[in-house]
C-alpha cells in the first residue's frame, strides 16, 4: 500500500505530515539541503522522506531544486523568494559590516556552512562575521580568529566580539 493511501491519523495522513513540516523548513531557512536538516531536530521526518515530497514541490513549480549554497554536496531546494534574496546578496558589494551573534542563535552555521571547525552552541559563545564571512570565535572566554589579520583590524574585530563599546577618541590611540 503506498504511504499516500494510509490511513489517516488525525485527518491527516503521513504524506501530509511530512508535507507540513517540508513547507516548515523551507519558511524557517529558505533553502534547505541534508546538513542543515541533520542539525535539526530529532523527532523530524528522515531526509528521504523530505527529498521525496521536496522533489513532487518542485515537480508542482511550488519550489526551487539546485544549487544555490555553493561547497555544499547533494540536492538543495529554495523557496521562490528565497532565490531572489540570494542573488541579491551575493551581487551586494561588502560594505565591511560587522555582524556578532551568540552561538546558540539557530544562524550559527559555523562548520556547518561556512568554513571552520563548530562551535558548541553555548549562550557565552560568539562568532564574529564581516560580509557573511567567519571571522574569530569567542569560546570560554578565548578569541580565536579564523584568519590573519592586521592588528588594527584585529583590535576591532575582538572589541566588536565582546561587545565593548570604545570612544572614538581612545579608538585612534590604539
């Protein structure tokens, strides 16, 4: 019997489910691919049954299958507005913005989309980002940084990671 004509629990039967949380996922993160999913929760559909009803979405022209985050391998789908936003991202020019989150924020994809070894996901852990790229760990109250960079830039880019707010007269000192 095939999983379409099971019955339904709840009126709703499995296929559906697996459905729900597929479009779930894809509002969540906008592109989804396995290793993001691996790091999800337990109690998810396993990645072959996502797959199958990601591929009929895409077989409806509901979603997007490709490529879209490069250095990732295996089947990747978008939502529509998703591959937009995409584009438009990469087409910015980098304005040097500086970004720090917690690594317990979901957004902390260190090692796992971007270059890197993880970074336990601990409130008192920060990664620090400058135009989407990972710049220094905080862990256990050690900076790490990820690249070489000059002291001036470096000086920055751990006050910025502690969230230390410097004068711009003291700034010019240092």
């Amino acid at each position: 019997m095939r999983r379409e004509q099971s019955a339904a629990v709840n009126g709703r039967t499995d296929a559906d489910t697996v459905e729900l949380v597929a479009r779930g996922l894809l509002r969540r993160w906008g592109v989804v691919f396995w290793r993001l999913i691996a790091r999800e929760a337990d109690w998810l559909p396993p990645w072959r049954e996502l797959l199958f009803c990601y591929r009929r979405l895409e077989a409806r022209g509901e979603i997007r299958g490709g490529r879209f985050v490069a250095g990732l391998s295996g089947e990747q789908f978008a939502a529509p507005e998703a591959v937009g936003l995409l584009r438009d991202v990469r087409r910015r020019p980098r304005d040097g913005e500086w970004v720090s989150l917690s690594a317990a924020d979901p957004l902390n994809l260190l090692g796992l989309v971007t270059p890197g070894s993880r970074l336990p996901a601990l409130a008192g852990n920060r990664i620090l980002y400058r135009d989407g790229v990972p710049l220094a760990t905080l862990a256990g109250g050690e900076v790490r940084f990820l690249e070489t960079l000059d002291a001036a830039v470096q000086w920055e880019a751990r006050n910025v990671l502690l969230r230390r707010h410097v004068p711009a007269a003291l700034a010019d000192i240092a």
